[in-house]
C-alpha cells in the first residue's frame, strides 16, 4: 500500500497519473494547502519541502520509505512496477534527461507563470512576460521533439507523465496550441488515456472554487526560511 499525499494541481496530477496507470494500491492523504496542512510535523517529516506530491510506500522491504518530490516518485513508481520505463541503456538515459528537464525548466517556468496569471494580476508586468516567454519557449522544444517521436521517447513514458498537467493548462496559462501541432497532438493521445483521466479527477471536490482569502494567501505565498521554523 502507498499513501499518497496529495492535492489537486498539475504537480500532483503527474503521480496520480503514474499510480492509476500502474494499477497500484494506494490511499489517498489530502494536504490542504490553504489551511496550513503542508506546515505540519507529521508532513515535514516526509516532505522537508513542505511541497507535494509525495509518498510513503509501505512495501518497501526496508520498511516504510518516504520520497518527496515528483521526479524521484516516478522514478521508484515505475521501477517498482516495472512500468513506463525503458529496459534499454540508451533509451533511459533519455527518459531520465527528459525527466530532468522538466524539473528543472518547464515545471518551475509554468509554476511561476501561473502565479502571476491567478493570483497576481495586472502587478510585475516584466516578471508576469519573462515567466510566459520562457513558458512558451519550452513548449517550443517539446514541439521540436514531438516532429518524430509519437511519445517524448519512444512508448509512453514516465517523461509524458510529468510533462503533461503543465501542457494541458496551457490555455489558462494565456497560451494558445496553434503554433504547436505536434504538441497539440500528443497533448490530446495522453489525455485520451483511460488511466490520464482518473489521475486528473482524483480530487475534483477539492479544487479551489475561488480566489485564496487573505488568510490562505498568508499561508501559501511569501514564505521564508523563517516561516518553517
């Protein structure tokens, strides 16, 4: 059994996704965000970053083994499961580069991006373009990979996993998918997947049905090394 602990945003949805499509059993442990959840002791010590998604896999044969982080989650997800990961040395070493870039650049860049889209609009206009402009520049160099490969690298992978909820808001995000046919294309063959679905409707009830409070916005934004303490 694997808890996950969870709430519904693009950075969850990529191990929802992975949990649906191993067939896994797992428990679902909400984190509300807006009310502090994420700050708890009991979350810390699985999450150090106070971020989700993360998990506690109960089957591990050293025991309970905690992982913070969707990168490192997807990784022991699929070698636990034998899934969405090439067997080939080659073949990984690209799902791997794949996996890094998008920790490293699309998921901060749309992250950032969607900050000032919902909850600083009309402020820090300069901050609001670099953000979209780098937004649309990844989505560009997922574009040019797409021209020959049906999946990021070769059969779909891990690397489509956590990629994709960043894609499938691009609208929200201010940022139309004409330019980018290859993308739009493998946008729509990953969300037509049965499991896609599930991972991205796990939750629904929870989602923000309106803009953050003044209390909530204490809480989810400005935070410093101090406020951990």
């Amino acid at each position: 059994m694997i808890d996950f602990y969870y709430w519904p945003t693009p950075n969850g949805w990529k191990v929802s996704i992975m949990l649906e499509e191993c067939g896994l059993d797992y428990r679902t442990v909400p984190v509300n965000i807006g009310k502090g959840d994420q700050f708890k002791p009991e979350f810390l010590a699985i999450s150090p970053n106070n971020r989700m998604p993360a998990i506690v896999d109960h089957d591990d044969p050293d025991g309970p083994l905690p992982i913070f982080e969707s990168g490192p989650i997807l990784l022991h997800l699929a070698e636990r499961s034998g899934k969405f990961m090439p067997a080939g040395r080659r073949a990984r070493k690209e799902v791997m580069e794949w996996l890094f870039w998008q920790v490293g650049n699309l998921g901060p860049m749309a992250g950032q991006l969607s900050h000032f889209v919902n909850y600083a609009q009309g402020e820090h206009a300069y901050s609001h373009q670099r953000y979209a402009n780098e937004y649309n520049r990844c989505l560009g160099v997922l574009e040019r990979r797409l021209e020959d490969h049906e999946y990021i690298v070769g059969e779909y992978s891990i690397a489509d996993m956590i990629s994709w909820p960043w894609v499938l808001i691009a609208k929200p995000l201010g940022q139309a998918l004409d330019e980018f046919p290859n993308l739009s294309r493998w946008r729509a063959a990953v969300r037509d997947r049965p499991a896609v679905k599930r991972g991205v409707y796990l939750g629904k009830e929870w989602r923000r049905q309106a803009p953050p409070s003044d209390e909530e916005r204490k809480i989810l934004f400005n935070q410093t090394a101090r406020s951990g303490r």
